[in-house]
C-alpha cells in the first residue's frame, strides 16, 4: 500500500515538474517575444496591482528576473522563435506552391487529344489522293508540335505562367493552318494581334482551347463555315485576349464545357480575381470570348 501510495507522489512530482517546465518556457517565450515597451507597462501593472494586494516584494522580484531573462537570453531566444516561424511559413508556402504546380499540370493535361490523331489520319488521306497538300499538313504538323511540346511541358516551376502571347500566337497559327486543309474554304483566319504584346506573358495552351471552342461549337455546326479572328489590346492595366467567330452562337444558357472551366480554374490558380474569362453574343452573330489578366510587358516585368 505504501509503495503505491510512494508511485502515485512521484507520478504527481513528475507531472508538476513537466507542467512546470512548460509553464517556464511558455513565460521564456513570451518575454524573447514581448517588445520592451509593452514589458514596460506589464511591470507598471503588476507593481501596482502588489502595491493593492500588499505582495509588493514579488512584484519586485518578478521584474528583476523578467529584466535579467530578457536581457541576458531574451535576443537569442527570440531570433530562435522568429527563424523557426519563418522556416514553417517557407515550408507552407513551398507546399502551396507545389501543390498549385501539381493542379497546373493535372488542368494542361486535359488538352484535347483527337486533334493529334485527326490530323495523321488526314494526312494518311492525303498521301492518296494530294500528296503535295500532304506534305504541307505534315509541315504544319511539325511546326504545330515544335511549338506545343516545350509549352506542354511547361516552365511552371518558375512561379510563372510559362508562356508569352506570341508563343501562344504562334501555336494557333500552327493549328489553324491545319483546321484549314481539314475544313478548306469553310474556314478563314484573321490575327489581330500587335506585335509588341508578343513578349507579354501569357498561360500555355489556353488560347488554342478558345480556338477549339470556336471551330467545334461555332463554325463546323454551320454548313457555309466561318471566320475567326484572334486579336489582343491593353486597356488599362488589363491584358484583353479575344477570340471572335461568326459561327451559330454562343448558347449562355448551356453549360462553358470543359475547355472553357478548364481555363477558368488555371487562371483562379495563376491570379486569384484579377483574371477573368468573358463570354459575350455579338450583335452581328457569332460568339466572343475573351480572356483578361493583368498585363505585363515581359515575364520578368
């Protein structure tokens, strides 16, 4: 019974000792952190209150020992606390940023894939039947792909958004060249696009998907075909990238599609709310959309 009793007091021992050492640490802490002036009026404080309560002398006493702990251990300790909270922010940060990255990719990814695979078997068609037209299919075919691989592989990692406008322009031109041995007269193509907003940074492959959007809900559905006209302009501070058709319209009622919510997600990833994608039904028919971000002249600028 007595040994019991002997474990049950040096168990409370222990726990009292631990309690207390945390209790001094948590105090340490405070004051590395505290700034002097506000120690200042914590003393004021406590000295006044022991002057009510007549515990004068611990009031004394705890002044002297947080002014010793303070001065002697204080500046060390705080730098310790201020380092390790700078290296938790780094780590979050640097998860965050890692886990935008991994989204990125996982959104770029989803970049429709029958465009690679119509394209060969056009090509293959027209090996048969023309083969110089085929021969320049397969060239725009391999400017297409010199264009898009590094784009699809991306420079993420940087914290940018891995492309300029005129990369982006060059890329369409590319695939509209091909849409075009695909849909003959059916499609025409028109590029506004000044050429000092070529360095400005713009995200990989999101302009092809507007273009995409363009030929598959607007132009192919009509018989005659259509237009398309990809232009860009600065107002303000806002980048505004536009791609126009004269196809059969833009239903706002129905659903963006995936293309569309695609861009949508990548660039609340890349800006928060300062990008936007607009959708707009001309007057004169046909469909608007048009992407709009902050404008910089370079990517590094």
């Amino acid at each position: 019974m007595a040994a019991v009793q002997i474990n049950r007091a040096l168990d409370f021992v222990r726990d009292a000792m631990r309690e207390a050492g945390a209790l001094w640490w948590r105090f340490f802490d405070w004051l590395a952190l505290i700034e002097w002036r506000q120690l200042y009026l914590v003393w004021f404080l406590g000295f006044v209150a022991g002057l009510f309560v007549n515990l004068v002398e611990p009031a004394i006493w705890f002044i002297l020992v947080s002014f010793g702990v303070k001065v002697l251990a204080g500046g060390k300790r705080r730098a310790e606390l201020l380092a390790r909270d700078a290296s938790s922010k780094a780590d979050v940060a640097n998860l965050e940023r890692r886990l935008t990255e991994a989204q990125m990719a996982t959104l770029q990814a989803q970049v429709e894939p029958h465009f690679l695979f119509n394209t060969l078997a056009l090509i293959g068609q027209l090996i048969e039947t023309d083969p110089k037209e085929a021969a320049r299919v397969h060239g725009h075919l391999i400017e297409y792909l010199r264009a898009s691989l590094p784009q699809m592989r991306g420079s993420m990692g940087k914290g940018g958004t891995g492309g300029t406008l005129g990369k982006q322009v060059e890329l369409s031109r590319a695939y509209l060249a091909i849409m075009q041995a695909r849909m003959k007269e059916r499609l025409q193509v028109r590029f506004e696009v000044p050429d000092f907003l070529g360095s400005a940074p713009f995200p990989p492959m999101m302009l092809q998907t507007l273009i995409e959007n363009a030929i598959k809900h607007g132009l192919e559905p009509k018989v005659a075909g259509g237009t398309i006209v990809v232009r860009s302009r600065v107002e303000g501070a806002t980048l505004h990238v536009d791609v126009l058709d004269d196809g059969v319209g833009f239903n706002l009622h129905a659903g963006s599609g995936v293309g569309l919510a695609n861009i949508r997600e990548r660039l609340a990833l890349l800006y928060g709310t300062s990008a936007e994608l607009v959708i707009e039904a001309p007057a004169t028919g046909g469909a608007c959309v048009s992407i709009r971000l902050p404008y910089r002249m370079t990517e590094d600028g």
